[in-house]
C-alpha cells in the first residue's frame, strides 16, 4: 500500500516500517495461548519493553486508519479486522475438575 509509505515518509509520529510492525505485533499478541496472555496480566510483560506494547501497536493502527483515504482505510482495517476477530472470539468454558 503506498499510502502507508506515503503516510510514514510525511507524519511525524511514524517511522518507516512502524505500521508493518505494528500489524505483525498484534496479529502475534491475539494467537499467543490464553495462559500466556494471563501471566502478562498478573505479573506485567517485561517482553514489551524491547519488542513493542501490542496494545499500542493497535493503537497506532487507529491513528493511521484514520489518517488515510476512506478506501485505503477500509483495506487496512479489513486486514486488523481478522486479528481483531481473534481476540473477541468466545473461549470455550473450563471443563469442571
């Protein structure tokens, strides 16, 4: 998409690569094990703090969606749409002990 070159050439707050990242960040986030995205609950993820907060990496994909053209905009989100689809699918219940 050369509108998101475009986009990380001329905003300030984007580097080059940023949105690419981002995506691949959330895409990981919502596929790890429920179990694992526990522990980041309960003990914090030291892991973000050199690879990237995924929460802020959806974040940043709000702000660019917003930046771009409407069409643009609909491929993009159409794309954090699936991964976004991931993290709100219904988990199963726990089996009784």
């Amino acid at each position: 998409m050369s509108e998101i070159v475009h986009l990380e050439r001329t905003r300030n707050y984007l580097q080059s690569g940023d949105v690419r990242r981002a995506l691949r960040l959330w895409k990981e986030y919502v596929r790890r094990p429920e179990r694992e995205l526990w522990h980041d609950d309960e003990f914090g993820n030291v892991y973000w703090y050199c690879c990237g907060d995924p929460f802020e990496a959806r974040a940043l994909l709000d702000t660019v969606t917003q930046a771009m053209s409407p069409r643009s905009a609909a491929e993009l989100r159409r794309v954090v749409g699936r991964s976004d689809a991931v993290w709100n699918r219904p988990r199963p219940p726990y089996e009784a002990a």
